[in-house]
C-alpha cells in the first residue's frame, strides 16, 4: 500500500491541513488571519529564494540562462497577454455581472497569474527528482521572471489610476523592464561584493560570519524591493556573486550554519505558506463566478502549452541540445503558480479595483488546480513518460579533473577555429577572477588556491568524516575502499609494519571484517532536494585530529633530533613519553611531576584496555598542566605554530593542552600490529582507538 | 575576401557531418593560421595569442598531429597536418544531431572519448599509467607557478586510486593495476554526458579572432 506522502506532494498536505485549521479556528467563532501580503513578502519569501539562490548549481544555470531568460521573460510576457485579452473578451461577452471590467484590469489580472511560482515549483520537483536540465529551467524560469511580474503589476496598477494610456507611458514601461531587473541584479552584485569583501576579515570573530551573510542578503532584498526593483534577482545575484568567495573564507562551521540555518528556514517558511494559503482560503471573502474562473483555469494552461510548444521551437535553432516534446511537457506541465500570485492579488486596491474578490477567488483556484492536480500527477506521469531522471553520481576527483580538462581543451579549440564562444568568454572571466577579484575579496593565501586544490581538500575532508563515522580511524588512506597505493604505485615502499604470519582464512577474515567496517560510504547524492544534508558530527574533533597528527608528526622529527637533551631538564610529559617509546625500562616518574597525568603504559600488551583512551584527555590536575607545556616548548626549543587554516575556531580551541595530547594520539596511531593470536569472535579493530 | 578555395577531397568530408558553410570558416581560418601555405606546422599554432593562457596547450597542439587522431593506421607524430586532416580533427567536436540512433549515439560518444584518451595517453602504449596522469594533473595546475609538485600528485594518486577502485573493484595488497585502459576509461565516463559537452559551436562567422 503506497503510504499517503508518495502520492501526495507535501504542498498539497500543508494547504489541506491549512483548510483544516482554517475551518477549525472559523468553527470556534474567531476570524481566521489571512496572508498578509507585507508579511508575505518581507518574512516568508525571502529564506526560501536565499536558500535557492545561494545554493543555486551554478554550471547548469548559466550553460541554460539563454534558455531560461527567454522563458521566463517572453514566456511571461506571453502568457500576461494571451490570458489578459482573452479575460477581457469573456468579460465582455459574459453578460452583467462581468461587463464593468475593463481592460487594464483583466490585463493586470493576467499579470499576476501568468507567473510560474518559485515555491510551489520547488515544492513539488524536490520530490520527483527530475534530471537537472528540466529542473534548472523550470526553477530558473520562476526565479527569473520575477522581474517581469514586478513591472508589469505596477505598471497596469498604476496605469488604472490613469485616465488616458499614451505610447509614451508604454515605452517607458518597456525600458522600465530593464531598469528593474538590471537594477535588481546590479544592487544584488554589490551587496554580494560587499558581504564577501567583510568575509575576508572574519578571521577573529567567526561565530557572526553567518550573520553577515543573511544579513547582507537580506538588505539587499529590502534595497531592491524599496526602489521598486526586482527583489528576487537581488537576492539571487547577492546569493551567487558571493557564495564562492565567502565558502573560500570562513570556518568549516560557520559554512554549515549557514547551510543549516538557510534550509531550516526556507523550510519553516515554506511550510507556513502553505498553511496560510489553506487558511486564507476559508478566511477570505470569495466572490465566484463560474465563468469566469472556469474560463481563467483554462486559458491559463492553454497559454502555457502554447507558450512552451512555440518558443521550444524558436529556443530549439540556437540550442545543441535540443529539447525533446518530453521535455517541452514537462516545462508545460511544471508551470505551477503559487502564493506569490495570492498576495499580489491581496495587496490590490479596493478602490480601483471592485472585483478583487473575485480575482481573489479565481487565483486561488488556480493555484489549488495547478498544486494539487498538477502536483500529484506529475510524479507518475514522470514515471509513464520514462523521462530521464537525475542520475546520482558520487562526485569524485575524478570528475572534477575530467571536467577542467575538458573545459580548457574546448577553449583551447575554440581559440584556434578562432571562434569567441561561450566557452573563450569563460575563460576569460575566470582568468580575471583568478587576478583581481580573487586577490580583494579572500583572505590570506586562499586567493591563490587552485580551484582542483580546494575541491581536492574538500573531498578528502568527506571522505575522512565518512570514515570516522563508519568506524575506522586512521588505518586506511584516503580512499575509502581497499585499493591502497600499493596497488598502483608499487615502488613506494609500503609503511614500516611487520605482520605476524597470519594462516589464509585469518587473513580472508580481517579482510572481510575491514570491508564490511568500512565500506559504508554514503554516496553523496547531487539533490536538490532541500532536506538531505551530508551529516558531519565529527568534524570538529576530526579538524583537530588532523591537525595534531600533523604537529605530532611535525613534534616527532624534531624530537628525533633533539633526543640528546641533557639530564637537568625538567622531565616534562612530553619526554618522559619520548623516553618511553625508545626505552621503556627507563622511565621513573619524579615526585614534583604529581600533578601530571601518570599514564601507565604496558609495553607486554599495546592492546590492554587500560592503554592510552583518547577520550580522557582532560588531566585530572588541570592547574598543573598549563605551566609544563610552555615550559616544555622553552626548554627544548621548540616551537609549534597553529596554522590559522580556516578549518579551526580559535575561540573554542583550548590553545596549550596541544603537546602532551600530540604525544598521546601518537601512541594510538603509531600501532605496532595485531596481536599474534585474536580470539575467535573479536572484532579486529581494537578497543579503545 | 575573394572566393574561397576549397580543396576537392573536401567533398568527401562532408560526411563528416560538418557543413559546407563551417568548412568555409574553417578553411579561412586554416589560411590565416597556415599564412596561405597548403600544410600547418607546430609553430603555427603558436601565432594565436589566446592559447599562451591555456595550462594544456601543449597537449591541444600535440593533439592535431597526433597520427591515430587523424585515422591514419600508423602510429606516432606527424610532421605537418592539411586541411583536411585539420578537418577530421575538427569534426570530433560536432554537436550531436537529433535524430541519430542508439548505435550512432554510441558511436558518436566513444569517438569523442577516444580523442580523450589519446590526449591523455601521451606515449601512445594504450593505457594511462600513474605517471601520465600525474603529468595531466601538473600541466591543469602549472598555471599557479608556486604550488608544490606533492599537492598535484597527491591529487593525482587519490584519482588513479578511485579509477582503480571504480574499474577494478577490491584489489588484493599484490595486485597492480597497471594503467587505464580505454575500457576503463569508458566506465569512468559514464556518469557525464560526453555528446552534450564536447561540442564547439561555429556559428558565428564574422567572430574571427586575429593572429599575428
């Protein structure tokens, strides 16, 4: 029995359970609270495109943006007047109750329905998983088509109010167009240049750099929307322009905050419009005319039928892939409208505009229609259809190697055709990237970073938090699986490890336990949808690992050097412990040494239960620790210096207790080898590591 | 500009699938490259000013005289390419057609994937050993003179390990993989969709880019 959420798109369960409430608070006696479109538009809108626009996958978008924009903008326009004129003929021709509306106000009414809506849009394609192409153009188009929904609305609200229209009012309402998404875009790129430009200094204050981030996005909206400008695009271009400067320079924590914080609320949003929709509906005072909503439904998906079939047709002569009549249906049928028509409606004069409740009542509709019919069916009609679906790759190394190859040899052949293409100009900006903008807006030696080494360090990071939560830790490289170094490179000497002879089923079982232990790699899905996150609980403590091996390491050379200190020295932890590695008969511990750690090691059996936790860290005489390590660091000359790498917090990270805990994890990593004889049944991976 | 001569075998190419008015483009651009003589050499390509910034430029120009690219049976450099083989190298870039079948859709893929594979198997033995793909990896990266050669070949290692894993699957502690063979290859690229990205647009004739 296929359980209730598989059919029904979560959308359509938020709007009934918004009826049910809706219902129950009328029931009770109360007035039920409508959407108000302020809130709308101030509060609620905002995350979800956030969320959108900073998250948006870039390379898809802009390869598709001729694509998209024509959609978006000339299908927008399309549908506004299509639907419009044809509104104003049935009002005509609908008898009495429909005669008093005249053009403008159909117009303006068309307008406000014709565009695709952002939310409902990724309400309902999150869940069918539809392969990227589709899904970026039918997202990208309802994002983008903002602009021309703002220009229009305003532009009939304002032109009813007029007594006459002249063709000068019409042109500037054409050029207004431009000035409004232009302007969008341009007040988005420089809050975004802004935020990233602030990132760069955050290095001391990491615990706000996610506030600047929403912060900035969000006067960027509000700026946009003050000056009438496209807010939408404001937020996306902010959102986009400084999402890979920012990523280059915060903390590993912050990036998840934000990611966390960015999803939760454009899901809370989401919700919460959803239900209002549903509330606002039984709140609401409808006015319903048969002819004239049946009439709006209808035309509204012929528009968009006939909108898609011609300009796919037009879009398909400059397009190398072109695009199947599967796909044109999907578009078609993707084109969902959603609450931003509801509160365009709502915030419409009564004044000027008497019938409102019935466009009220028609939108609605409409917007019941295309989420819940439309919603529902699309999934199985994916289905019928076998259109492609999104394939779930694991994004790997070598992809990303491929993937740059490719991209300058494509340059490369362009450049001798002699042909400026798409691929010349993005070379193009890349290199200036790489040269000025890079330089002003990270910090530190990042700006030089090679965007291979960074993806390189990003994967390995994954990978080695996978491999922590699976269970393993520290014994395999970085690959996750059991093909080693060794099997490619057999000239690198393998690490110093002498194995017990072990008979062939052991053997064939330590295998089998290691790759059942450690093959859980989760593959990391390229979604989109907005609830799946990588889950990391061991980063924090896996940065530090790191970067303790590294120093461990770093510690370990230098002691080997300076192994000749003389006796008088204090015998401080770290050399006790270094004495006991190389000798282990000769450790005496010293009487002022009481309030250290003492740490029993038992060199007969490294596997005891009582050897060194990694976890009791904590010395139980703390106030006695501080002073040894610094006095530690001056007596041997040494001096460890804490990489300010973006990964660490230096707020949170108790700054002296580093070295007697290097020499600790290096008791753990540094094992001498299985023991000759494990029992029967025990899992080979030893306690307390 | 005068009437364009294009040469008689030309004729032949265009089952190539590459049609006449981008071979006119493209024989004006090989006259402008080859400075009106009949054949290109190496130091032509030298003359075009963008491709100095291109990390595997060595590798792009070795391409078109790479023997096995131009579908001639023997092996190795050649010396100076025509326009016709300027041609068959070109037309592994053509965009994909509608109404092409499974099989062609196939071909059309492993045809591209090949080129590829050329490119990155310089000492032509069929397979891409550790040390070719390290030389792939520090050419993508020589653009950032200060790095380090370990990054580019850790780098290069971690992706031979994953191709290893993906193509060869568990690996005892004695096996080798030796290289990557086309096969290999092949399977690595199934997730990406070759035909809809190795495409090079000619569209716009009056675009042409100067050389000195």
């Amino acid at each position: 029995i296929p359980s209730v959420s598989s059919i029904v798109p979560e959308s359509c369960l938020l709007i009934v359970v918004g009826l049910l409430v809706g219902g129950l608070i009328k029931g009770v006696g109360e007035k039920p609270p409508i959407l108000k479109s302020d809130i709308f538009f101030l509060f609620l809108l905002p995350p979800i495109i956030l969320d959108a626009g900073y998250f948006l996958p870039l390379r898809p978008f802009t390869e598709n943006l001729g694509t998209i924009l024509i959609f978006a903008v000339v299908g927008t326009l399309w549908n506004a007047f299509f639907l419009g004129g044809l509104m104003y003929a049935v009002c005509q021709l609908g008898g009495p109750g429909l005669n008093h509306i005249g053009l403008l106000a159909n117009l303006l009414f068309g307008s406000i329905i014709s565009a695709v809506d952002p939310v409902a849009v990724l309400a309902v394609f999150e869940e069918i998983h539809i392969n990227e192409l589709l899904h970026i153009l039918v997202f990208g188009e309802s994002l983008l088509n903002d602009a021309v929904t703002v220009v229009l609305y305003h532009l009939f609200e304002e032109f009813a109010s007029f007594e006459q229209v002249t063709i000068l009012d019409i042109i500037l309402g054409f050029l207004s167009f431009f000035v409004v998404s232009l302007g969008g875009v341009l007040v988005g790129v420089i809050y975004g240049v802004i935020a990233a430009f602030t990132s760069r200094f955050t290095s001391h204050i990491r615990v706000i750099e996610p506030l600047f981030v929403f912060l900035y996005s969000y006067m960027a909206y509000l700026s946009a929307e003050l000056f009438h400008l496209s807010g939408i695009m404001a937020l996306i271009a902010a959102g986009v322009v400084m999402r890979p400067y920012v990523e280059a320079n915060i903390s590993h924590k912050s990036h998840t905050t934000i990611k966390y914080f960015l999803k939760m609320w454009s899901s809370v949003s989401e919700t919460l419009i959803f239900i209002f929709l549903g509330v606002s509906t039984v709140a609401g005072h409808h006015y319903w005319n048969w002819t004239f909503v049946i009439s709006t439904l209808f035309f509204c998906l012929i528009a968009r039928v006939l909108g898609v079939l011609v300009l796919t047709w037009f879009i398909n002569k400059f397009r190398i892939v072109k695009l199947t009549p599967k796909d044109q249906f999907i578009i078609a049928y993707g084109g969902l409208r959603g609450a931003i028509a509801f509160s365009l409606g709502y915030l419409l004069d009564y004044q000027h505009f008497g019938m409102r409740d019935m466009f009220l009542t028609a939108i609605i509709t409409v917007i019941f229609f295309t989420v819940f019919v439309q919603g529902m069916t699309i999934r199985p009609l994916v289905d019928l259809l076998a259109v492609k679906k999104k394939q779930e790759t694991k994004r790997s190394i070598n992809e990303e190697i491929h993937t740059q190859f490719l991209d300058h040899l494509l340059t490369g052949i362009e450049d001798i055709c002699g042909h400026y293409g798409h691929h010349h100009w993005k070379d193009k900006l890349n290199r200036f990237n790489k040269k000025y903008v890079k330089k002003c807006l990270i910090a530190g030696e990042r700006s030089k970073e090679p965007q291979l080494i960074a993806f390189y360090h990003k994967m390995e990071m994954k990978q080695a938090i996978e491999l922590v939560e699976s269970g393993g830790i520290g014994k395999i490289p970085s690959a996750v699986s059991t093909v080693s170094i060794q099997n490619i490179n057999p000239q690198t000497l393998p690490l110093e490890r002498v194995l017990p002879a072990l008979s062939k089923d052991k053997e064939e079982e330590i295998r089998k336990i290691l790759r059942t232990n450690l093959q859980k790699t989760r593959q990391r899905l390229r979604s989109y949808n907005r609830h799946t996150l990588v889950a990391d609980p061991y980063e924090e403590a896996w940065n530090q690992m790191l970067l303790r091996r590294q120093k461990a390491r770093q510690l370990e050379q230098k002691m080997n050097n300076y192994l000749t200190v003389p006796a008088h020295k204090v015998d401080s932890p770290t050399m006790s412990r270094a004495r006991i590695g190389s000798d282990p008969l000769a450790y005496e511990p010293k009487e002022d040494s009481e309030n250290l750690p003492i740490i029993t090691i038992d060199p007969a059996s490294p596997q005891s239960p009582e050897s060194v936790d990694l976890m009791s860290e904590e010395p139980k005489g703390c106030s006695g620790l501080p002073p040894s390590p610094e006095e530690d660091e001056e007596g041997l000359v040494m001096r460890v210096k804490e990489p300010s790498s973006p990964g660490t917090d230096d707020v949170f990270t108790p700054g002296n207790s580093d070295s007697p805990s290097n020499q600790r994890m290096l008791r753990c990593l540094s094992d001498p080898g299985p023991r000759p004889e494990p029992e029967e049944g025990e899992p080979f991976i030893p306690k307390g590591q | 500009m005068g009437v364009p001569r294009v040469p008689a075998p030309v004729t032949s190419l265009l089952a190539l699938a590459v049609t006449s008015e981008q071979i006119e483009h493209l024989h004006r651009r090989f006259k402008q490259l080859s400075q009106d003589q009949l054949t290109i050499r190496k130091e032509n390509f030298d003359s075009i000013p963008d491709l100095e910034f291109n990390p595997i430029r060595g590798k792009i120009v070795h391409a078109f005289f790479d023997k096995r690219n131009l579908r001639q049976e023997s092996d190795g450099l050649a010396d100076e390419i025509n326009f016709e083989d300027f041609l068959t190298i070109m037309s592994y870039f053509r965009p994909i057609e509608m109404n092409m079948d499974e099989e062609q859709l196939d071909r059309f893929r492993k045809e591209k994937l090949k080129f590829l594979f050329h490119m990155y198997d310089s000492d032509h033995d069929g397979k891409i050993t550790l040390q070719e793909y390290r030389n792939v990896v520090e050419e993508l990266l020589s653009g950032n003179p200060h790095l380090e050669k370990e990054s580019a070949r850790s780098i290069a290692d971690g992706a031979m390990m994953e191709a290893a894993s993906i193509c060869v699957g568990q690996m005892g502690p004695d096996q080798v993989y030796e290289g990557i063979t086309f096969e290999d290859f092949l399977k690595m690229w199934q997730g990406i969709d070759i035909e809809t990205k190795m495409h090079v647009r000619f569209l716009n004739v009056d675009t042409i880019a100067h050389c000195y």
